[in-house]
C-alpha cells in the first residue's frame, strides 16, 4: 500500500496570507524545527569493547549506518572464522550490499546452499525478493517459512505487509489476524505482561506494527478505545526498555505517528533513530515525506542525497525525489525520475501512480486515464494510484476531478483513512461543509486519533452554532455572540465591491463565494490546514474565504483593515474561477495586491530596494515557491511586493487584456513557460529581464543613492530646526521637499500632517491629503482615518467625512468612538439607513462590551 498521503491543505494555504500581515504573523511552512540537519557522510569513528571480535565490529557497523567500511572488514572475515555464525554473517552482509545498492549480490549471500535454509536468512532473501520487484516470489518463499516455522511472528508480519503492496487483502488480513488469535493472542497477551512478554526488540515492534494493520484493516480503532496507545506503547518499550539500542523501533514509531497526522512526534522519533544510524534508509525516506508534506524542498532534495551518497541508485531516493518535484509543480522533471524506477521495476504500482500523476498535474486527462488503465490491468482493486492522481488534482483545487479519483480510492479501500480524510479537507475548501461533515465523519470512524480530522470536526461542531447573513453574491457565516458587528457590515462592503472585481477579470463565481469569520485565530487555522499553527489572518481556497475577527482579545490578531483583507482574498477567488484554479500563484497574489489599491507598503520599500540594487529579485520560477517556503523570514513578505510589481508592469507595459489573455491560457493548462512568449513575447528569462530594467527605473526616484541621502539630511536637519523654533511654515515648505525627494517614505507624511493641522499653518485640505496616504499603508491603525473624518466634518464636506468615517469602522469594527464618528457624519450627510443602522449598532455594541467586561 503507498505511503500516507500528502495532504491538500497546505499547498492550498500558500494561496492564503494577505501580504498587510504577512510580516507580523509569518511563521516557517513547518511549525518549528521538525526536520533534523542531515548527518555528515563522514561520521565519527566507532568504539568497541575490548572483547569484540572483527565480525562484532563489522556487526556494529552495519547497525549504525557505515555499510561501505562494515563490507570491506566482511570481506576480510570467513563467515567460518571463530565467533561467527555463517547465517548471522551472511545476513549483516547482505544488509550492507542491500543499502549501497547491490541487491543482486546480497541475493546471492542470501542464497548461498550452506545458509539458505536458516530462518532469518530465508525471512532476508524473501523481503529482498519483494523489494526488487518480486513480489510474488517473496510471498510464496514467506508461505514457506511458515509451514515450517508457523510461530514466526516477522514471516506472519512481512507476510501481511506485503500481500497488501499487491492488493491481496484477504491473505494480508489473515496474517495479520494471527497476531490476535489464540493461543498468543498479542494483544491480550500485553495486557498482561507488558514488555516482559518479548525478550527481542524486533518482536515486540514487529508485533506493533501488525497490530496497526490489523487494526486498520478491521476497523478496529472505533471499537477499542485504548488501541492506539496500546500499540504505541509496543514501540516505546521495545526501544525504552527491551533494547535502547534498538533503533528500528523509533523508525516504526515514527512512521505510525504519521499515519495520524501528527508530524511532531514523528519527527522526534526519526531524530531518535537517525541519531544511532544516519543512513537508515527508512527513517530518511519518512525525513523525506515530511519534509515534502511541509514544502521543505532543500530538506527533501538533502535526504535524497544522503541516501544516494550510500546507493546511488536508490528507488527509494527516486519515488522521494519525484515527490519533491511534483509538489513543487514540476511534473516533466518528475516524470523523468519515475520513468527510470518504472525502468527497472515495471509492476511497481506506486511508481505506476506516480507517473499517472505527472499527467494529472498537467491535466493530461487521456493520458491519466491510460496509465491508471495499466495499473488496473496489473492490479485491478488498487486505490493507491487514483490516491496518488487524487492529491495532485486537490493540490491544484480541481475539486470535480479530484472528488472523483477520492471516491475510486474509497471505493477499493474503505479501511484507508487517507482517501476519506482528503475528500473530506477537499470538500472543505470548496465549501460543501455539509459532505465534509459526513466524510470525515466516516475517516474519524476508521481512525479516531488522527489529528486533523479530529480538529476539523470539532470545529464543524463549532461552526453549526454560527449566524448566517446571505447577500445576492455572498454568505457570511459568524459568531453572532462573539463577533455581532459582522453582519451589519461584511455583506455590505462586499456587495459594493463585487461588480468592480468582477467586471475586472470578466468572471464572475459560479456560487455566492462564503466568508466564514471566526473568534479565534487557532479556529481560523484550523479551518485553512488542519493545524493551529497558520501566520496569517485571510485564506481562500476559492469558493471559500475565511478571516480571523478583526478585534482584540484571547487569541485573536487584533483589530485589522478587514475589508481590505476580504478584497485581496475575493480576488483570488474571481482569478481562480477566471482560470479553474490553475492560475499561477505569483500571479494571483500579485493581482490580488493589485486589487486593493495601496501600493507597495512602508516595509517593503526598503526591501526592494536592496532587491533591485543588489540583484536580489527572485526570478519567475523562484517566486511562486517563496510563498510556499521562504528561505528567510522576509521572503514571504517580498514575494508579495514583487509579485505585484510585475502585475504592475504587465498592465503599464502590456495593458490589461494581456493579463485577461493571460489568464485565459492558465485555463487551457498552459505553464508559465509557454504562457509567457504566447502572451507577451517575452521567454520567461527575457521578460525577467527586462522587469529588471523597469524595476531599477522605479527605484531610482526613491531618494536612497548617497547623494539624495545627504541632501535627505541635509533638509531633515533644517525641518526640525525650524520646528524646534516653531517656524511651522518654513518647517513645511522643507518637508514638502523632502516628500518630493523621499516619495517613499512614511515620516514626511506624518511630519507634513501635523504641520498643516497647527493653527499657525491650518490647511486642513493639504492634511488631509497626507493623512489619506498614512490611512492607506496602515491597515491596523484606524486614528487617521477618523482624523480624516472629523476633518472633512469640519470643513462641511459631510458625504466624506461619512466615508471616512467608514473607513474608520473597516479597521476596527469594536471602537465605540468610530462608529459615533460615523453615527453624527451620517445624520449631517442625511443618510437615514446609515443612521438608522449606526443607532441600531452602538447600543449592541455597548451591550457587548458591558458583557465583556463582566
């Protein structure tokens, strides 16, 4: 059976962050250090007891990792030299040429006449037989054993492991069922004894890990509450107390961690294993899947070269390698890399899904159709390739497909979690919340302890108590007690902004899009990937926006510009929708960025800056990726800013059907590289290029080269002298040269602002003009915007003193002084609804913070 399954949500997260706080709340991809730095190929030199003979001291080296040096003492050794046993030897031997890669050799170890017959020799060759891609001769030797050695508990458990790899449920579960039936009864048996009932490490895991399958197989984890920490407690003992040295069992522990979902754990047991072996080829390619699932590409392109450093031809390296690519997109590239596994093994069923999902990522439908035909011909019950095809597809939010291959999957193997936990998250993000809810029903059933789909069931329970406002375009589902300024006034703002978005990308949903607002910023993240880890306070995932409430308190983010937020994440859904969800995602981010009006942010000046005087822009294929996984903290933040800048170049240089052109190729399934010189007729490199050459222009007015610097000191050290003396006029007219020399730069904005509300200058109209600039770029502060609006009453201009008044209300819903701000602009505009809303508002308001407060 393949290996767990890579999960949609979070290449669906990286469309998420709204880049206004991305740089208050980013965290790394992977929540803390869950991939342990690689272990140099040179490791440290072995100590040994005094009284080890040359065959323990190889013996000690197979074990701990150093495969070449432990082969070239067993070479030195005769398997009949004093203190070794020949079948003992053969064995560690065979391991060793098995991890460098020379399985022919080690099969013929394993069938040397005089050894052949031992029981663990014989339980080697049949497990390398099924590696090598003879299966089916490996199964048949298993068979053997256990006639003759019918107590066998590793024959009954690699017997089970590997009739399921071939889709033999029916011998996989009676092997399995061995481990439970009398007279050894395993389970029953633990309840009594515990650990004292092995006296060998690989027993005890050995027995764990049948333990899980049965289980898995029987749907017996719904019935036995106690089940999963019984059978983890078989791998904390066998390495915690029958043998601390043996490794393996933080590897099976490790890998039963995962198949919960719960990669935090798993990742301390790997780095418990990898810590006694750093080349065992099994806790590297688990370091591999993780680091994968969580979009560490350099930490998965470094396993697979740690493991190729000891076997150049590594399938297992290949399938992580493939892997990599395909989550990074790259489906050719991943292609070439599982064509030479299929190469060598023809039948391998894993590979075969792999290969079909190069297609699927490409939307090759024939061609996905065809090589899932080959592998039905090879094994017609397998789910692993439609789950292999099934993720690719959710990856790229084609839901339809994706829900199709998902329930094939179900179908073949209603015991696997997996498949029922992707179409579950699938269903999530497409917002049918209500198949969600049923699905994941059914995977918790299966496996009740995996971690999110526990979480997002807890937070579906949470969410039927919600309130639901529907506009004729939009459903905005809250917590009318926790948050009851949300409906009077989400839907509003986004009915007044729907036909703009829209009639920009010529595309409007073909649903009303849902904004779902939660209380709390670990239920938003829950919602968005499973986890309560996410840095962000938006997401969409299409269909579905959701957002973090915009106020203060427990674990929330504080007050923010909700309403520039919902705008940013509605474009991504109408880009989305433009192109079936197969927009570039520099692209829909910059677009998005774009649509909301503010221009590149106070933070990001000084960024691109140093990025385009220092050469340091991130080319087209690096830039989608630096959302995903950002090499440093200001990655993330950067990919924003540069993204909307070349959505701004398109539309300066291109116009604006170029992007619609654009995006209508993305709809067809063209990549980027062919997109480019269709559209624009610019290769990707030409286009960089020549970005390159518009973005230096653009810096180059800023006022950061050493000569403006000086002349930037120069006046800045006039202006506040001739503040200092209260020369207000003077001390303006200076700092109006510095914003014409600094255009970029916030504190002429601030200096410029307080200057002209002094009574010796008092020119409210020019204030006004710098304090809508610091509105702008400062989505968490609404002080200028009520400013802004008190001003404008001033002045009588009362339709924009209520405007901004809004505005003022957009950023902090919760403060009772906007919205008397806007109570009394409203009643001076004569705007009777919005007074009449205002009036309805401000007591519900009090009376939530009078709750609060109690």
């Amino acid at each position: 059976m393949n290996r767990n399954s890579i999960r949609l949500c979070l290449l669906t997260l990286a469309l998420t962050a709204s880049p206004a706080f991305a740089a208050d709340f980013s965290r790394d991809a992977i929540p803390g250090k869950w991939i342990a730095p690689l272990v140099p190929e040179n490791l440290p030199p072995l100590k040994y007891p005094a009284y080890f003979t040359d065959f323990d001291k190889a013996k000690q080296q197979v074990w701990t990792g150093r495969y070449k040096l432990a082969l070239q003492n067993l070479y030195s050794i005769k398997p009949t030299d004093k203190g070794t046993d020949p079948a003992s030897y053969a064995s560690q031997k065979a391991e060793a040429l098995i991890a460098v890669g020379r399985e022919d050799e080690a099969l013929t170890v394993l069938s040397a006449p005089a050894v052949a017959d031992a029981l663990q020799v014989q339980l080697d060759r049949a497990v390398l037989l099924a590696q090598m891609g003879k299966t089916r001769d490996g199964i048949a030797l298993l068979k053997e054993i256990l006639k003759a050695h019918p107590d066998s508990i590793r024959a009954h458990y690699e017997l089970g492991r590997w009739s399921e790899t071939m889709d033999d449920f029916a011998t996989a579960k009676e092997a399995y069922e061995w481990f439970v039936a009398p007279p050894q009864d395993y389970l029953m048996q633990w309840q009594l004894k515990g650990e004292r009932l092995f006296t060998r490490a690989e027993d005890a895991t050995s027995v764990g890990l049948a333990l899980d399958r049965w289980a898995t197989l029987n749907d017996k984890y719904e019935l036995i509450p106690d089940l999963h920490q019984t059978i983890l407690d078989f791998f904390v003992k066998s390495y915690d107390v029958i043998d601390r040295a043996y490794w393996p069992a933080h590897v099976a522990s490790a890998r039963y961690y995962l198949s919960h979902d719960d990669s935090a754990n798993a990742q301390q047991e790997l780095q418990a294993a990898l810590r006694q072996n750093p080349n065992s080829i099994d806790a590297l390619d688990l370091m591999g899947e993780i680091a994968v699932n969580h979009f560490d590409f350099n930490t998965a392109d470094a396993v697979v070269d740690a493991i190729r450093a000891e076997n150049p031809q590594s399938i297992v390296a290949e399938l992580v390698e493939t892997r990599n690519l395909l989550r990074q997109r790259e489906p050719k590239e991943a292609a070439i890399v599982i064509k030479r596994v299929l190469a060598r093994q023809p039948d391998l069923i894993e590979a075969r899904g792999l290969l079909a999902a190069t297609e699927a990522l490409q939307l090759h439908d024939e061609a996905t159709k065809k090589l899932l035909a080959d592998v039905d011909r090879i094994a017609p019950t397998d789910a692993g390739a439609y789950l292999e095809v099934a993720e690719q597809l959710a990856a790229m939010r084609q839901y339809p497909r994706a829900a199709a291959m998902y329930q094939i999957a179900i179908t073949r193997a209603p015991w696997w979690s997996n498949a029922r936990n992707g179409l579950g998250l699938l269903y999530t993000q497409s917002g049918d919340e209500d198949m969600a809810r049923v699905t994941l029903d059914a995977a918790h059933k299966i496996d009740p302890f995996d971690v999110e789909t526990t979480n997002y069931l807890r937070l579906l329970d949470d969410m039927k108590a919600f309130a639901h406002k529907e506009s004729a375009h939009f459903i905005v589902v809250y917590d009318a007690k926790k948050d009851p300024m949300i409906g009077e006034y989400f839907n509003d703002y986004m009915e007044s902004v729907y036909a703009e978005v829209t009639s920009e990308y010529r595309t409007e949903p073909a649903q009303k899009t849902i904004i779902e607002v939660f209380p709390t910023h670990d239920a938003f993240s829950v919602r968005t990937t499973g986890s309560p880890w996410i840095g962000t306070v938006g997401a969409s995932t299409g269909r579905v926006i959701a957002l973090v409430t915009p106020r203060s308190g427990e674990n929330t983010q504080g007050a923010f510009n909700w309403a520039q937020v919902l705008r940013h994440e509605f474009t991504h859904t109408v880009t989305l929708a433009a192109t079936d969800n197969r927009i570039s995602h520099w692209m829909t981010e910059g677009l998005a960025v774009y649509e909301e009006h503010s221009g590149l942010q106070w933070a990001w000046v000084p960024m691109m800056y140093h990025a385009v005087t220092k050469n340091e822009l991130f080319d087209m294929d690096e830039l989608t990726w630096m959302f995903v996984r950002p090499k440093k903290p200001s990655d993330r933040q950067m990919a924003y800013a540069e993204s909307y800048w070349v959505c701004t170049y398109i539309e300066n240089k291109y116009g604006h059907e170029a992007i619609l052109k654009m995006l209508a190729e993305f709809k067809k399934g063209g990549l980027q590289e062919d997109v480019f010189p269709k559209i624009l007729g610019r290769t990707q490199d030409e286009f960089f290029s020549d970005f390159k050459a518009w973005c230096a222009k653009q810096v180059a007015g800023w006022g950061y080269d050493k000569a403006s610097q000086a002349t930037y000191d120069q006046l800045v050290d006039e202006g506040e002298t001739l503040i200092g003396s209260k020369d207000y006029v003077g001390a303006a007219a200076v700092w109006e040269q510095i914003a014409k020399l600094r255009p970029m730069d916030e504190m002429p904005h601030k200096k410029l602002a307080g200057l002209y509300l002094s009574p010796q200058v008092n020119q409210p109209a020019k204030a006004i003009e710098h304090l809508k600039v610091l509105h702008l770029l400062d989505v968490r502060n609404n002080r200028y915007a009520k400013r802004v609006s008190r001003l404008y009453r001033d002045i009588g201009d009362y339709h924009n003193a209520e405007a901004w008044g809004l505005q003022a209300v957009y950023i902090d819903p919760y403060d009772m002084d906007a919205h008397q701000i806007l109570l009394a602009a409203c009643e001076k505009a004569g705007d009777k609804a919005g007074e009449q809303r205002e009036q309805r508002v401000i007591p519900e308001l009090q009376a939530w913070m009078d709750a609060r407060k109690k």
